[in-house]
C-alpha cells in the first residue's frame, strides 16, 4: 500500500499573484522631479512706496503713545 498525498501550493506559489501586482505597482521608481521645479520664487508683498517715506513726526507716534 503506497501513500498518497495531495499536490499542494506552497507558500511561494500562493504568494506569486500578489508579488506579481505588487511588483506592477511599485516595481520601478516615480519620475525625477527637478529641483528646478520644487522651488516657487515670488515677492511676499508687493513693494510700498509710501512705507518707506521719511517722517519726522515717526518717533512720537512710536514712543509717545
């Protein structure tokens, strides 16, 4: 009388559909971004000319109040 066993799948074989989707998804690396493009330069306000007025009258309001 002979044994019989049943073929089974191993672990390695049931995991080969999810490696296989897995691999499609994140096999390879995401396009270079250059750092050209990561960086935004603009001013942070508009430049007031009336800010940068001289006045003499400056110093009461700033110490006087």
């Amino acid at each position: 009388m002979t044994d019989r066993t049943e073929l089974r799948e191993t672990p390695q074989q049931a995991a080969e559909p999810a490696a296989t989707e897995r691999h499609s998804r994140f096999g390879r690396l995401p396009e270079r971004i250059r750092p050209q493009d990561m960086v935004e330069t603009r001013p942070a306000t508009l430049p007031d000319p009336a800010r940068d007025r001289y006045s003499a009258d400056e110093w009461l309001v700033r110490y006087c109040l």
